[in-house]
C-alpha cells in the first residue's frame, strides 16, 4: 500500500493548473491512453496531491530544534514565511519550466519507449507542480493581514512563467534534440533529488509531508535519462544513430554547469538550515553531487566500451576506462578523446563564488589566459565555449544572456577582465 494520502486543491485552482496543462501539455492525452502499454500494472498517472507522513514532528535541524513543526505558514516566524514561500516558488517553477522545455523536442525520441518515459516524467513534474500548488492552496494563513493573499499570487505568477522567466536558469534554456532531454534528466533532475532529500526536514509541515511521494518518483526521471543516454553511448560504439559521443560531451557541458548553480553559492545555504529548511549546506549538497555525476558518466562511457568491443565483460571494460582516463593512452582501440569527460566545476559558470563566476576557465578547470598571461579576453572566451557546446545552444537566448553578462562583466572590470 502506498504510504500516502491523496487530496485535491481547491476547484479553482485545481481548473487553473488544468488549463495550463491543456495549453502547454496536452500530449498528456495520449500517455494516458497508453499508460498500460508501457507501464504495466504501475499506478496509472493521477493530478493529485500526495501527503505522505513527517519523518518527525519535530524540527530537526536549525534554531528551533526540538520545537513541533509548524503547521501553519502565518506562524512561522521573522523572515521564514517568505523564505519559504520562496522555496515553494523555486520547487513549482521548476516542475511547469521543465514540461515547457522537454515538450520542444519531444518527437525527435530515439525510441518509442525513450518516448513515453519522457512523457511520463512531464506528467509527474506536473503533479509535483500541483503537490506545491496544494502547499500553497490548503493553508489560509498564506494571506495575512500587510502583505496580501501570497498564496494566490504566487501561483497566478507560476502560471504565468515561461521559457526564459523562470525562477532558475536551468529552466530557461530551450531544448534543441533529444539528448537535451535525457542528459537534462541525468543530471538536472539529479539536483531535484538533492534538494528533496535536504527538504524532508522542513520546518513547515506541509512541505515536509510532500518531499517523500516527490523523492518516489524523482528515481524514474532521472533513471530514464540515464539510460536513453546510456543507449545513445551504445549505438555510437556500434557506429549507429545520428548522435555521437561528442554530442553527449557538449550536451553535459551545457547541462552541467547550470546543475551546479541550481544548489546556490558554494559559500551559502545556512540561513536555510537555521530556518529548519534543509539539512545541508550549499557546497556540501554540490560536492556530493559532483561525486554522483562523476559515476554516472563513468556508466555511459562503459555502455560505449562495451558496445565498441563486445566480448569485454563488464568487469573489464571498468579496467578500460579506468586505465584512459588515468594514462591518457588509447586501450582496446578507444582514443581518450571518445570518452565522455565531466567538466571542472569552474567552467562556464555564471553564477557562484567571485572566483569563479564568468571566469574564462576551459572544460579542465584551467584558467585560459592570453599571450601576455592575462585571462582570455570575453570575445576569445566566447570564441572557445563556440567549440565546445551544442551548436543549436549558441543561438539560445539563454547563451545570449550569458555572453551580454560576460561582457558587461568586463566593461565594469578595471583589469579588463
């Protein structure tokens, strides 16, 4: 049996969230014409809010340690009411941003079944969407004498955000093939989970009781990814299909730098865990996501090797890889060069510590730097992200976004730079 209860919002809002899935996804239709074909006995999908029971009803970390969660928004105290209406904001945003996005390339699926699995995660962000709409809509005490009804504006404002004013920047790049899709759901549905798992000590209740359902079904997004990589990698070994390994290298390139960014400075995130609102710390939370993508990268690689040289056990293609990557020399016929590599953390971040932020660093955590040993000026900076990201990424306003602050960053610069 589940261990959860189902609920609904309010008829008004329930119709609301309705319409935009009609105008946004309505391909919604023919998942759930088809939702036993490809998924068996699972569950069918349903717009439900799922309330799962508190890990405990006390708060588990922060100042008010010790103290019973709090049930009621307008009771939470100081800056933490619209700090977490903030998170909430950030959680739904992200769920309706994602549909939007995977929706643009969505028949370019390199299977039937890569097909319908994305499909499924857009109806399960969709309910994610709805499980914050229902944090939002269930609690009166959102609207509070001062400040207006919060609740109500803040989902007509998330109704309203499309590709480009979304909260985060993950969520405000268009999608331009398939790959975008699932090494998107490799590792910006990774981050998803991070912050799910940090959020199940939240000090408001509710949004407590919503992360466990969430964190349940999060695994199939980020599953899925993996393995339509995965399958991607294998049929580049056998020289099949129109996508190569060099497009899954500047797809995570793309993809990976934003994943980061989605935890927040590396130096903050404790007055969130004082808040009672997670239990990590920003640079934490990153650092062990780094770890995890650093192995799910290893998995594609190994989907390649294996398929390149077919007798290789798995056992031995680990001892491949592992052997290129430490050597740099060509094993069993594979050039290190066909090799997904992770980037360094400091490449092509916009956000972050000053260090780092807009800083011209290559996909190897090297500071590129001119004749004269001064960092690579903008336009040569950009020059280098030309060769090394997604084509169809360079003509993004999102790209663009990224090239107007580099270059506003350096007009402001007295070095320059």
């Amino acid at each position: 049996m589940p261990n959860y209860e189902t609920t609904t919002i309010s008829p008004r809002h329930h119709e609301a969230i309705s319409d935009w899935q009609r105008r946004n996804f309505p391909e919604l239709d023919l998942l759930q014409r088809n939702w036993t074909k490809h998924f068996g006995a699972q569950t069918p999908f349903a717009l439900v809010a799922k309330v799962g029971p508190l890990r405990s009803g006390e708060v588990e970390v922060g100042r008010f340690r010790g103290a019973a969660k709090f049930e009621r928004a307008g009771d939470m105290q100081g800056n933490m009411f619209y700090s977490a209406r903030d998170i909430v904001r950030a959680q739904c945003s992200t769920e309706l941003g994602s549909i939007q996005q995977h929706r643009e390339t969505l028949e370019q699926a390199i299977s039937d079944e890569s097909k319908y699995a994305v499909l499924r995660i857009m109806a399960e962000e969709l309910r994610h969407a709805y499980q914050m709409f229902w944090v939002l809509d269930h609690d009166p005490t959102w609207k509070k004498v001062g400040m207006g009804d919060v609740a109500e504006e803040t989902m007509e404002e998330l109704l309203a955000m499309t590709t480009g004013t979304h909260v985060l920047d993950a969520f405000n790049i268009r999608f331009g093939n398939f790959l975008d899709n699932a090494v998107y759901a490799s590792v910006i549905d990774l981050v998803g989970k991070y912050q799910l798992q940090m959020q199940q000590v939240f000090a408001y209740a509710p949004m407590a009781r919503s992360m466990g359902p969430m964190l349940s079904e999060e695994g199939f997004h980020m599953g899925s990814g993996r393995r339509i990589v995965a399958e991607v990698c294998a049929r580049a070994g056998r020289g099949e299909g129109d996508l190569s390994m060099e497009d899954v290298q500047r797809a995570l390139h793309c993809w990976f730098p934003r994943g980061l960014e989605m935890f927040g400075r590396e130096d903050s995130g404790a007055t969130n865990v004082a808040f009672g609102f997670k239990d990590k710390v920003n640079g934490e939370a990153q650092a062990e996501y780094v770890g995890e993508v650093r192995g799910i990268v290893r998995a594609w690689n190994l989907s390649f090797v294996q398929s390149r040289v077919p007798r290789l056990e798995r056992g031995a293609a680990e001892t491949v890889v592992s052997e290129i990557e430490a050597t740099g020399d060509a094993k069993e016929g594979i050039r290190p060069e066909e090799l997904v590599r992770l980037p360094d953390p400091r490449f092509f971040r916009r956000r972050g510590l000053m260090e780092t932020a807009l800083q011209p660093y290559d996909v190897a955590g090297s500071l590129l730097k001119d004749a004269s040993g001064s960092p690579l000026q903008p336009e040569a900076y950009l020059r280098y992200l030309a060769g090394v990201l997604p084509e169809h990424y360079l003509r993004t306003e999102d790209f663009g976004r990224y090239r107007e602050a580099l270059l506003a960053q350096a007009v402001g610069s007295p070095a320059g730079w």
